[in-house]
C-alpha cells in the first residue's frame, strides 16, 4: 500500500457531493488535484462545495463533460490516479430521464476509462452503487450477490462495472469499482432523503416516505466513503474488484425521520406516507468484511452523530443564504 502524498490526481465530479468531500481529502494529502465536472443543473451551488480551494496552487478547476471525449483525454494528461464520481444521479430522476442517466453513467463511464488507457494513467477508482443488487437475496449482501437492479440508474452503475472489469482484463488499466451505500453528510445533494426531511422538518412541513417507512437502508456517512475511496487507491493488487463501501448498519426510514425530528427538535410533525415506488429497493445492507479485509476499510461514524453533523451544516447553510 502506498499513501497518496503529492501523487496528481484528475476527480471526476469534483465538485459534487462526495467529489469534493474527497478533494478536501486530497488536498490534505498534498496531492496535485485538477477537478473535472460539467456543473450540470441538476442540482445548483456546486461551485460553493470548491471555492475554498481556488487559492491553492495544487487545485485546478476545468469545466467539462465527460461525455467530451477529446477535452477530457486532454485533461488526464501527466495523471496517475483517476477518481471517477461524475454521474447523473438520482434512481426517480433515472425512470423518467433513461437516455441522459445511460449516456452519462455508461457512455461516460467508457470514456474515462479510454482517456485513461490513452494517457497511461495508473488506476481508475470508479464510483458505482449498491443500486446495482436489486431485491436483495440475503441480507447483509456481499459482492457475490445476484445483480438485478430494479433501476435505470442501477443498470447503467451496473454496465459501468462491467466495463471497468474489462479494461482491466484486456488493457491491463488498473480499475476498482466501489458500491457505495446510501452516502450523507454535509452537502448532501438536495434529492436526498436526509436533505428531503430536514429541509421540509425546518419548514413545518410534513416529509413524504413511500411505503410504510419499514424499508431500511445502510446510510454511510460521506467521511467514512471518502476513507474507503482513498484506501482503494491506496491498495495494490485489487485491479477489476468490487468492493461495497457502506455502514454496516441497517436502519428503517422511519427511524431515520424520527432522528431527524428529535435533532431539530420538531417530534410533532407528521410525515404523510405514499405508496412505494417500484425501482426503490425494499432492503439494503452491505457486507463489508471484503473491503474491511483487503482494503484496510472501517466506518466509524454513527448514523446519529452524522446526522447530528449534517443538521449543523443544514442550519448554517439556512442563515448564511437568508443573511
């Protein structure tokens, strides 16, 4: 294992959630660190997820697409680490908006790993998504799982595994593909349940849940997923792997809401419950003994104190857009 110090790394979807939770990592570390990313509108306020580092002289910023093959080649230029955490997100946003999810997640995925091929890049750290499991067959679910997602969004994650393993296989290019479980945390983006309930929670409002709320997911706090990330990098010998990143814990939604009602102290509101939306997955929980015994890798944080962290960062995001 080698620790990346002043290694130059290229981030694809820099400036999003994880991405930039993972460039102020990087950054820690030394690494010379050019962020690649569209600042597509599918969600605003990108650019205040970065802006602190603009000063830094190990931070480059270009703005492009991933679907931009010759701009994105160019980019990867004198790159030895790819972390790829561009796509579109979003399992609803996906049903109603398959071309765009496929031509990004997939098509996308395809040419970051050819620029990659193309300039000699060492490795390709690629992020994919428990969404490619579908209904789970046994809980907790290990990388042997069946794969059969229920989504447009988990069959496009799913495609892009798929080529990553072969480019390592035929092309020897070096890619790991990391399932990352429910990610929170501080600059969450806003179609997330987290960010949903707290944000309707502050208004007075009552969140929606599809379903009866019993459905559980394994939330994984967005510093625990960015060590995981780093650790895959940092490993040798683990080319065309998968590795499920997650919590290990299994939580219902309705124990998530109610966490998030005693934080912000508003235990009288009352979500209203719709019906289940048939691509959400009724059950997720990671087994994450793989990752834990090649990678090194350990969450730490409780779903409790991130949440905690999270609702800090909500509030004072609140009062400095309402100053």
């Amino acid at each position: 294992m080698v620790e990346l110090i002043g290694v130059r790394v290229l981030v694809t979807g820099g400036a999003g959630f994880i991405g930039s939770h993972l460039v102020d990592r990087l950054s820690q570390q030394k690494c010379k660190i050019i962020v690649y990313d569209n600042f597509d509108p599918f969600y605003t306020g990108k650019e205040d997820n970065i802006k602190h580092h603009f000063g830094n002289r190990n931070f480059r910023l270009i703005k492009g697409d991933i679907l931009d093959f010759e701009t994105l080649c160019s980019a990867m230029k004198g790159v030895d680490i790819v972390f790829h955490e561009a796509a579109q997100a979003g399992v609803g946003y996906s049903m109603e908006n398959p071309h765009k999810t496929h031509m990004v997640n997939v098509t996308g995925t395809l040419n970051v790993l050819r620029a990659a091929k193309k300039q000699g890049v060492e490795k390709v750290i690629s992020a994919s998504s428990s969404s490619v499991y579908g209904i789970p067959e046994h809980l907790p679910m290990r990388e042997e799982h069946p794969t059969k997602p229920l989504s447009i969004y988990g069959a496009s994650k799913l495609a892009a595994e798929a080529y990553c393993h072969l480019f390592y296989k035929l092309f020897g290019l070096n890619t790991v593909s990391l399932r990352y479980f429910t990610v929170y945390g501080e600059r969450n983006r806003p179609d997330m349940a987290v960010f949903k309930f707290t944000k309707l929670i502050f208004e007075g409002k009552p969140p929606i849940i599809y379903g009866d709320g019993s459905q559980t997911r394994d939330f994984t706090y967005v510093n625990d997923i960015v060590k995981g990330t780093i650790l895959a990098a940092e490993k040798d010998d683990i080319g065309g792997e998968p590795f499920n990143l997650g919590g290990g814990v299994q939580t219902t939604v309705n124990d998530l809401l109610n966490q998030l009602l005693r934080l912000i102290g508003k235990q009288d509101i009352i979500p209203v419950y719709d019906k289940p939306r048939p691509e959400d997955m009724p059950h997720t929980l990671a087994d994450i003994s793989k990752a834990r015994k090649m990678l090194g890798y350990a969450p730490s944080t409780a779903l409790e104190e991130g949440l905690r962290r999270f609702v800090s960062w909500y509030k004072e995001r609140k009062a400095s857009s309402s100053a």
